[in-house]
C-alpha cells in the first residue's frame, strides 16, 4: 500500500507556496500558519506530515517551537527534511524530542556522521536522502552497510515528470538490498500516483510537494469548495 504524504515548506515561519481555490464569491483561505497548513492536510484525510524548512537556519529556538506547535494541532507522525546538519548531536535531540517521528538526513551526509545518527536514534529514525540521478546499486548498497533502513529518493521540486525507467532500476535494487524506499516530488497527478503505486518492486511512500496546493488530485475541488462554504459561515 503507497502512503501519500502531503509536505509543508517553511520559511520565514510561514508556509511557501498558496492553495489555489476555484472562482468565487467567497475570500481565498491563506492557511499561512504551518499550523493551520498542518490542521487542514489533516482535516483532508493525511496520514502523515512532511516538513522542509527553507532559506533558514534548521536549528534556531524558533523552529523548534513551530515543530512543537504542529505536532501539538495533529495527531498524526510528523517527519522533518534537513538541509543542513549540525554539529552538535543535541540538536537532533531536540527535534525529536519534540515529536518528530523521522528525520530526513541531507544528501551527501558524512558516513560517520550516519552511523553516529543511527547509533544515538535507531534506524528507523533516520533516513538518508539520495538524488535519484545518483541512486545507483552501490550507492544503494553503500547506505545499506551504514545501517540504514530506509533511503528517500529525491526528485527535482519543479520536475513534473517521472523518469520511470530510473525509478524501476532503484526499486529493484533496494528490493535486493532490503532497503524501503520514499519519493520526495516528482508526483503531481493521480495517474503519476497509480504509476508508482504499481511499480514492482515499488516504493511505500511517496511525499508530495505543491501538487496539493495546485488540486492535482480529483477530490481536491470539493474539499476547495466545501472549506470556503464553511469559512464564509464562520
């Protein structure tokens, strides 16, 4: 079964990017607060959340206040994309001690670094992330003999196409290797969804970017319709 997992991206303390609402009579909702952002993709079924801080500095007080404000709205796992590492090891702490269920590790972490990470956290709380231009089998095998248990394959943000020959080629290496495999972008129409849902050996999760935002997704009109319905009767 393929998780879809809606993402926010963070930066200044509000949420990048606008949910495009249907023509009408009613105000757009801005939904600006990750916390607000957070309760609505819950509200829209989410199973999970994914957060990308973007432009800022990762491991200031402000975020982590932000983390906690979110898991404190949802009830649901919430996993944290790095796009720096800090040197200190209690800032990790720090992240998922406030609730965070997987941190996403950057591409091109450093081996001992890894292990470090896997040693103080477990496995299932870390996950490396890997350009799928660069995913080879041992790349793959590579993370593997670090201990991971899962790898993130990540596409471009703006890429709206899936490289599908690619993506098969990793699959059927992390099926050998053992290893569970994310998507992050790359999906941005329920047809792409049914494609990877359908890749065997395929990938478990896959992390949308702003194919929510933009409704790729058939249902997504009438969730639009019925929050402004409910908004103007506030």
């Amino acid at each position: 079964m393929l998780l879809v997992i809606p993402s926010i991206t963070v930066k200044d303390g509000l949420c990048l990017g606008k949910i495009n609402y249907p023509a009408s009579d009613y105000p757009a909702l801005e939904y600006e607060k990750p916390e607000d952002r957070a309760r609505l993709l819950r509200k829209e079924n989410a199973k999970a959340l994914h957060l990308i801080f973007s432009g800022e500095n990762e491991w200031n007080a402000k975020n982590i206040d932000l983390i906690e404000r979110i898991r404190q709205s949802v009830d649901i796992p919430i996993e944290v994309s790095l796009s720096t590492i800090p040197e200190d090891l209690s800032f990790l702490k720090n992240i998922l001690a406030s609730g965070i269920y997987r941190l996403f590790l950057p591409p091109d972490t450093d081996d001992s670094y890894v292990c470090l990470c896997i040693n103080d956290f477990s496995r299932q709380k870390i996950v490396a992330s890997l350009p799928l231009e660069n995913a080879s089998f041992d790349e793959l095998r590579h993370l593997k003999e670090d201990g991971l248990d899962r790898v993130c394959i990540t596409l471009p943000p703006e890429q709206r196409g899936l490289p599908l020959e690619k993506l098969q080629d990793c699959a059927r290496s992390a099926r050998e290797l053992k290893l569970r495999l994310s998507l992050l972008f790359g999906v941005y129409s329920y047809e792409s969804l049914i494609t990877i849902s359908k890749l065997e050996p395929g990938y478990d999760s896959v992390i949308l970017g702003s194919a929510l935002e933009e409704n790729a997704f058939p249902c997504q009109n009438i969730w639009r319709e019925m929050e402004l319905k409910t908004s103007a009767l506030d």
